[in-house]
C-alpha cells in the first residue's frame, strides 16, 4: 500500500464519529469451559474495543477465539466512525498469554492462514491500534500487542515468549515485529532466552510506549485513541503508513513513498497552516496525545 492510497483509504474514518455508539457485542460462539463468547466488539468514542474474554485461560486463544478476532478485526476495518482500535483482555490478570496449548487441535488449518493463526497478525490495519496490557503478555500474546502501533501496560504487567521451553515456534509476528521495535540484539536476547520481563524494562527498551498504575490501561488506552482521533486524519494516516511500509526500504525509495501522500493531503496541510497562522497551537498547545 502506497502512503497516498492510505491516506485515501483513511476518508472515510476522517469523517466526524458520533457519540452514541452500540453496546458490547459479543463474537463467537460460547466457550464451552468460559460459558461466555471469547472476544467482544464495542463501540467506545472514537475506538473499536476488542476484548479477549477467556478468563478461564489466562485470556489463551483457542481456533474459534482466533476465528473471532479476525471477525473484530473485519468490523474495525469497515466501521467508519472507529478511528483506531484498542485491543485488550478481560479480567486484569492477563492481556492475554498466547495460543491455548490445550486446545492446539482447535488451530486447525488456521496455522497457515493469510491473516495468521491469532486472528489477524499477519495484516496491516489501516488505522492506528493500541494495546492495553494489564497482566500477562505472553508467547502469542505478546506478539498480538506487537502487531499494535502502541502499547500502554500497567506497572505491574510481564511480557515475554516462554514458549521457548516447549519447542513452540513464533509465527505470528514476533521474530518480525519485536526486531523492529527494540532492535535486533535486544530481540534476539527476549526470543532465545524466552526470559519473562517486568513492565518497566520493558518500557526502558522501548516495547512498552507507555506505562500506568494497575488498573488504569484501558483508561488510558481509550483516552490516547480519543485524542488520536482529533488530529486531521488523512494526514496522520499517510504519515503513518509512509513510516510502516517504508521501514526497510532504501531510504530515496522510502523518501519516494512518503512524497506520494504530498498531493493528496496538501489541502488538509494549508488549512492546518492557516488555523497556526490565526493564532491556534501557540506555544506547543495542543501538542501530544
């Protein structure tokens, strides 16, 4: 996808979102060990909250959770007014601690999925996406809050692959993603030593973006989407998808795909330079989510 087609796909959400939203919907069919649907859709202001809800299972992905996270996704991506999306886990204790070792038959054939075997962690949401973390993130887990732009975890919260210890590989992005976000030594550090580590070294290394009391993730994760989405959107989407799909690329090929989203958003910028010329964002007013 080119930084102009993104802007382009991003109109839609650019649209004003309406306060009066739906309630939880749920997703899925019950579990039959949790008696409740495994993820749940909610409209909250301008975010679509998806929310594991496996409590029974430290919030572990089975085949028909997975199924139903590739649903979410799909409702995200169609819903106009979801400007970004929140992704969490029920219950507090866990964000969500990888596939569900004890269901791994119920993976079927979903280990070859395009969209990945966790739902949807082999594509690229069009907007931006937010994990908030309380608990465990672990083995899958942790690669689903890597699939998001940003992650808010509580002080309290433990990321790491221990699936290292029973021979069960990354494939839903990990050996990918975390390379990208921390560099490759540090990586290579979390993935061959399948080491658990506290929030805070997390955050030193920048894998966590931002960290909160316990309790306060979701909070904070639904407030940064609000603000998030008060910035002029197709601007904000172009950038973003120039900095994705150009990581990796020469740099006069990546400066080539950031220029593309120029003509499609020059007159977002000039009305932008206008509203700074008559007087707003002085001082840095406004500025940061």
């Amino acid at each position: 996808m080119t930084a102009g087609g993104a802007a382009g796909s991003g109109a839609k959400a650019a649209a004003a979102w309406t306060g009066a939203r739906p309630p939880a919907e749920p997703i899925g069919a019950d579990d039959s060990q949790g008696g409740r649907a495994p993820v749940l859709y909610e409209c909250r202001g301008a975010a679509a909250l998806i929310t594991i809800d496996r409590q029974h299972r430290r919030n572990a992905v089975d085949g028909p959770t997975a199924v139903a996270l590739h649903e979410a996704y799909r409702r995200f991506e169609a819903d106009d007014d979801a400007r970004a999306m929140v992704l969490t886990g029920a219950g507090g204790v866990a964000f969500c601690a990888g596939a569900d070792l004890q269901a791994i038959a119920s993976f079927g054939d979903r280990l070859a999925a395009p969209e990945g075997p966790m739902g949807f962690s082999r594509l690229t949401p069009s907007k931006p996406t937010i994990a908030a973390i309380s608990g465990f993130a672990l083995a899958g887990g942790l690669e689903l809050a890597l699939w998001c732009d940003l992650r808010i975890a509580t002080e309290d919260s433990r990321l790491g692959f221990p699936e290292r210890r029973w021979g069960v590989p990354l494939i839903d992005g990990g050996t990918q993603r975390l390379p990208r976000i921390v560099g490759l030594g540090r990586a290579l550090d979390i993935i061959l030593t399948g080491r658990i580590m506290g929030a805070a070294e997390a955050h030193s290394i920048g894998l966590v973006t931002e960290l909160v009391p316990p309790g306060g993730h979701l909070d904070r994760a639904l407030e940064l989407a609000d603000n998030l989405a008060r910035f002029p959107q197709r601007t904000m989407l172009a950038d973003r998808a120039a900095a994705i799909h150009g990581l990796g690329l020469p740099l006069h090929e990546g400066l080539a795909l950031e220029a593309q989203a120029g003509p499609d958003v020059y007159e977002d910028a000039i009305r932008g330079a206008a509203r700074f010329a008559g007087g707003e964002g002085r001082g840095g007013a406004g500025a940061g989510a």
